[in-house]
C-alpha cells in the first residue's frame, strides 16, 4: 500500500503522477537533499538517520566509487585518489585554482576545466559532484517513493556562467533534472519565508567549515536580486578549531606533536568549540601518545578572546559588500544566519552587534539553504496553490502533445509561471510498436487541428513490447527565458530523444487573444468531439487486438461462435467511422461482452503453453 | 461508522496543520482515475464545501465530501513509515481489489 501525503486544496496528484522534487544543497564541505512533504520542509536523512553527506568522493582501481562517510574516513590513507572539496574546482581552469601545488591531487589541464588523475582515470570535477548528486537523488527516491520531476540546486551567489554550467551538467549526468539553480543566500532567505515578508534588504551570514560569505540581497516583488556579495574562500569553522588547538599548545607547554597526536587534539578542540556553544566552560583532557597528559579548562570568555581576530576577520567582508551595495548596517530589515559556524555565540553576537539586531537563527544552519531550494522546487513542480506563487512569469498558452486520434493531451496549463517543469508517461498503441512520433503544440483546444503545431519529433527505439507496456516518459521544461525543452524517455531502455523550442516565437498578443476565446466558445463542441475521438480511437484498438487474437487463436472457437463475433466487429466497424459517441460505445460494450468467453479460453490455453514440459516441481509459487 | 484517524496519524496532521498556518482539517477524498479505477486523495482544507460531512477523531476534523463518504465509510486512517518513506495510509473496508502499487482501488 502505498504512503500518501498531504495536498493543498485541490492539488491532489493523480496516481502515479507524484511531482516530487527536492531542493539540493551541493556545499564544498557537506551535501544535503529536502523536500516538502505535507506543507513543511524537511532535509532527507540516509539509512543511518544521519542528513549530510560529506562531500568527498572516493575512486578505487577496479572502478568502484565511495561517496560520503566511507570516502572521508579514507581522505588521509588515500589522499590522491579521494576528492575532497570538488566544488572548488568547478568550472575553473589550473591557473584559477590558487592553491593547486598544496594539494595531494593530480592535476591535468583540459581546455575549460581542470581535471584530476585518479586510479581509476581521470575524472573531471563535473562527474566527481555527479557522483555526490547521484547519492543524494537515489536518498530523496528511496525516501519519497518515486523518481523526481526535478531538482533545484544551490550555487553560491558568485558563481560565474561557467561554474553555474558545470553544476547543471553534473546534475544531468546523475539524472537529475534541474529545475533551476538557486544562489544559496536566495535559498536561505526563502526557507525563513522572507519572500513573503516586506520588501527591502536582507543580509546573509554564511559561516561554514572552510569558507565565508556575505551576501546583501534587495526583496522587490517577490523576487530577490543579488546586490552583492564578498566573503574568503580560506576563513570558516576549520580555523577556529585551529587556534584552539593552538591555544592547548600553548598552554599544556606542549612539545612538536606527531600526526596521530596532532589529530587527537583538533578533535578534541573541536568538540571544545563545540560544547561551549551551550556551555560556558569545556574541559579538554586528553591522554597523547608521546607519554604527556592534557586537563585543561576553556571558558567561553578566553574562547572568545583566543579567536577575536577571526570574528574581525568575517566583518571586514561585511562592510564591504555593504559599501559596493551602497548601504549602512542600519538599513538592513533582516540577517539570516548560514553554516553550522554560525552556532557559535560570539559570532551571533558580533553579528547582532554589527546591524543592530538579533540575527534570524532559529532553522538549522546547516540545513536551512537546501530547506529553502525545497520550498522553491516545490513551488516549481508545481505542489503549491496560485496565489503562493512568486510574481514571475507566465506560460500564455497551455502546451501539450497529441496522442492516438489528434487530441491534444495539455502537459503544462497555460497561466503556470516559468520556470516549470511537468512529466506525464505515455505508452504504446499497436503490439510490437517500436517508435513513437511526438507532436508538440500549443493552445486551448481538445483538437489538434485547432491548436498551433509548435515541433515534431521521434522517439525511437522502444523495445518491441506488447501494446500498453512501454512507459515513456514525456517531460516539458520551460526555464527562465521561455525556452521549451521536450524530452520523451523510454524507461526500460533509457532511449531518450529531445527537441527545444521558444514557444513565444511569433506569436503576438492580438493572436494568443483570438486562440484563447476561440477555446471558449467552442468548449462544447470540443468535449464532445473528443469523446468522439476517444471512442473511435478505443473502437479501433480494441478490433486490431480482436483480430490479432482470432489470427493467433481462432481454432478455439467454433464456426457459429467465429460468425458471431465477426457480426459484432463488423457492427462497431460501421458505426466507428460514421456513429456518434453513444453507438459506438454500445458497440463497443457488445464486442467486449461477446468475446468474453473467448478471452477466457485463450487464457487457459496460454497457461496450458507455459506450464507444458514443466516438473510441478520446477513450478514456485509466487506472492503475487 | 464514520471515518477515524489513528492517534499517530492525528499527531502528525495536527503537526503538519500547525506548521501550515491555517486550515479547517483535513479532506479525505476519492477520485477515478489510476489503473484500478478510483484513488485515494489526501488534502488540507480551506473552505467547507455544500455536501461536505465533517467528523471529529482524536481532535481532527476530518471532511469528506458525500460522494466520497460513501466508498469511505468504515476507513481508518493510519501514518505509517517503511523504510525512509513516511506517509498515511488507508484502510478502507469497501476497498475491494487495489492496483499492485496501492495507489487505486475498486469498490
């Protein structure tokens, strides 16, 4: 039995058409996937309860690749062949990469993007995150139960066209279908509901394990721009470990320690760090491998002092993105806190201190940015009522595809905002049926004849099956320009084709006017023109099937009973292509009911066919 | 008979209800489609509509529309968790052949 969640009013998906999507918050440091699940944003955790995922990926010679946890506990035994920190290298070049002599990796230089030599090849940074985003989909559909329309994926608010690039291809190459991709400050702001609240500029603090940035946001109509942003790429939770650790140097007059030593301690100042955030006192007692003992006492106030610089060193930054924002502290109406460095109480406080006010801090920083990418593909997918929506803009016409019969079977409403992403699975018609012509269009009508043709591809490939059980997966993409993507998959196979199209190409105001009052008037008659359709179109599947079955079969049956069924299908062969909707329905019911019986014997012996030759022994019983 | 919810699935929907901000209770409804003919809906409630029957269980209100009332009298509504997947789950005594996945049912 399947688990069901709660819709909005109204929004209820049809079976097997769930929208899930999640919002992905792919961090140089950690990773994490949320979704919305019943109206509320929660972050996705794995098997062990545990929500981030470390991101570092791990190659082995025989190709195997861990991801998370298992390739972190590995980063100092296998140093050269375990990424850590990829998001560095996305979409850069060597020369971009300052630090790139210091690093335990392999650098080879490929035009536009350094790649990196590992044992079991070389790896550009694109399929090393491909390799983070795989782990964290296969989460978010084990979790939810099904495969996702989409994903939003976070990006710093930095990031160049080239690193953005980089971050869609990798997301493509782990299936995912990115929805859009979303400046983590925005992420932030939005998982505190601020594009709800007033207009006006908003700060975001983001403190993490290795960096820092601040970035000043302007709230305008629902939509947020970016003023600016600054921050240091080498400034982040690591450090003040670091000077903790110092400080027990100093103070346990400590000999140079060996690398086990020297480990033990930065996790012992660590958790130090860590305790004091609720504590005003943390004891660090430690038993060193070189024979000396470590008891010490660190209050908050010395921990406070001992990293004093470090804070300055977050507010410099601060007041420059203000000043390149043309700003003062004071005009800012709100701070959100990001980064699980941000816990610590003498940031909160220095933060405070700096705009005036108590910083936004009751979400979990670690989470709050890929809560937020939640919320915005949840809204994307298509899960939240009209008026939640943001002011963005709109789809004019509806778009859809045309099935069996010229119908037009809508995919994505007209008056859905854009960016928006719909899927819908289709399947095959005839026996054996191995390509599918995909015709694309646009407009309001039930026909289409009515409707503007807008590109027309095939699919092909589709593994001979029966009628009815290919699945293909058609998806309609419209991004933040308009642009429209079609993608027909078939899923057992994988065989996918694409065509991308500007829907709003030549299409002027007076023209998309005449089309949808056009739908209006003639809403009647192009209901029942597609019952019509969809009559004569099941009429004519189900005589090909009847035909195929007397081909195959017809020795069942004897001469009185062949003749009556042959009365039948000529009965609904008459009326299909003349009667209206009631006959051929009638006739319809009639062929059905009188090959009932025949239907059953065609079954027995199919049985019979399969279990010939057969030990009952050989024979399981299976659980349905 | 009426329609229950199980003192988990009501925890969780006063949860969810409170964390959503507004809303009467909770509509259980069904619809055609789905390959086994009708499926389950599951949604929060904003305005009561004229057919609407509303129950109280372990301090929910539960609406359902009287067409749906009548193919989900006798259902208990349960939260449940398999695996990394939660969600609620139905129990619907007139329910008599459901699709292999669950998600459609026949009366």
């Amino acid at each position: 039995m399947a688990l069901l969640q709660i819709a909005e009013p109204g929004l209820s998906a049809a079976p097997h058409q769930h929208r899930l999507a999640v919002g992905i918050d792919l961090g140089t440091t950690n990773s994490l996937v949320a979704t919305v699940q019943s109206a509320m944003s929660v972050v996705l955790n794995d098997e062990d309860g545990r929500a981030l995922l470390p991101s570092v990926v791990r190659y082995l010679p025989d190709g195997t690749t861990y991801v998370g946890y298992p390739a972190q506990a590995m980063q100092s035994a296998d140093p050269h062949n375990t990424i850590v920190s990829v998001k560095r290298f996305m979409g850069r070049g060597v020369k971009d990469i300052p630090d790139a002599e210091r690093m335990p990796y392999q650098f080879v230089d490929a035009p536009g993007m350094v790649q990196l030599k590992t044992v079991a090849g070389v790896k550009s940074p694109v399929e090393v995150s491909a390799e983070i985003l795989r782990v964290l989909r296969e989460r978010a559909e084990h979790a939810l139960g099904g495969e996702l329309v989409g994903a939003v994926i976070t990006v710093p608010a930095y990031f160049d066209d080239a690193q953005r690039q980089a971050t869609k291809d990798a997301a493509r190459l782990a299936g995912l279908n990115v929805l859009r991709l979303l400046n983590e400050p925005t992420a932030a702001a939005v998982a505190y509901g601020l594009d709800n609240a007033a207009e006006g500029v908003y700060a975001v603090f983001d403190l993490g394990g290795g960096t820092f940035d601040i970035s000043i946001l302007k709230l305008s109509k629902g939509v947020f721009e970016v003023l600016a942003t600054n921050g240091d790429s080498a400034l982040g939770g690591d450090d003040f470990d670091q000077r903790v650790f110092c400080w027990i140097l100093e103070q346990a007059k400590l000999p140079p320690l060996g690398p086990h030593d020297s480990r033990t301690l930065l996790t012992k100042a660590r958790e130090a760090k860590e305790w004091l955030t609720e504590h005003p006192e943390a004891n660090i007692t430690a038993l060193l491998d070189c024979g000396m003992a470590v008891d010490l006492t660190l209050t908050s106030t010395t921990f406070a002092e001992i990293t004093q610089h470090l804070v300055s060193k977050t507010l410099q930054p601060t007041r420059k993105a203000l000043r390149d924002a043309g700003l003062g502290p004071e005009e800012v109406k709100g701070v959100v806190m990001v980064g699980g460095s941000t816990r610590m109480p003498n940031i909160q406080k220095a933060v405070g201190d700096y705009f005036g006010q108590e910083p936004l801090n009751n979400l979990d920083p670690d989470k709050v940015v890929a809560l937020g990418a939640a919320i915005q593909a949840n809204v994307l997918a298509g899960n939240r009522g009209e008026d939640d929506w943001l002011l963005l803009d709109v789809i004019p016409l509806s778009l859809g595809i045309e099935t069996m019969g010229g119908l037009v079977e809508k995919i994505i409403p007209r008056n859905s905002t854009i960016p928006v992403a719909r899927a819908q699975e289709f399947t095959t018609y005839k026996d054996g049926q191995t390509a599918m012509s995909m015709h694309v269009v646009q407009g309001e009508r039930e026909l289409v004849a009515e409707c503007r043709s807008l590109a027309k591809f095939e699919l092909r490939g589709i593994p001979p099956m029966v009628a009815g059980a290919a699945r293909v997966r058609v998806t309609f993409q419209v991004d933040a320009d308009g642009l429209l993507s079609v993608t027909a998959r078939e899923k057992s196979t994988g065989v996918e084709t694409t065509v991308a199209v500007k829907p709003s190409y030549g299409l002027s105001d007076e023209e998309i006017t005449r089309m949808l009052t056009e739908s209006r008037e003639h809403a009647k008659d192009d209901m029942a023109a597609r019952m019509l359709r969809e009559n004569q179109v099941e009429a004519r599947r189900l005589l090909d099937a009847v035909q195929a079955a007397l081909d195959e079969d017809g020795s069942l049956l004897d001469d009185r009973e062949r003749a009556a069924i042959g009365q039948l299908m000529d009965a609904l062969r008459a009326v299909t292509e003349t009667g209206d909707s009631p006959t051929i329905k009638q006739a319809l019911e009639a062929l059905n009911r009188g090959t009932e019986s025949f239907a059953a014997r065609r079954m027995d012996r199919s049985v019979q066919k399969a279990l010939s030759g057969h030990k009952l022994s050989e024979l399981e019983v299976g659980e349905g | 008979m009426a329609i229950t919810l199980t003192d988990k699935a009501a925890e969780r929907v006063r949860k969810f209800i409170a964390q959503r901000g507004k809303g009467l209770g909770l509509r259980l409804g069904v619809r055609t489609s789905g390959c086994s003919g009708l499926a389950y809906t599951l949604e929060f409630v904003d305005e009561l509509g004229d057919d609407d029957t509303t129950f109280d269980s372990n301090g929910v209100t539960v609406i359902v529309d009287a067409k749906s009332y009548a193919m989900l009298d006798g259902t208990v509504l349960d939260y449940a968790r398999e695996g990394l997947n939660e969600g609620f789950k139905f129990t619907n005594p007139n329910a008599k052949e459901t699709c292999g996945c669950g998600e459609s049912f026949k009366v």
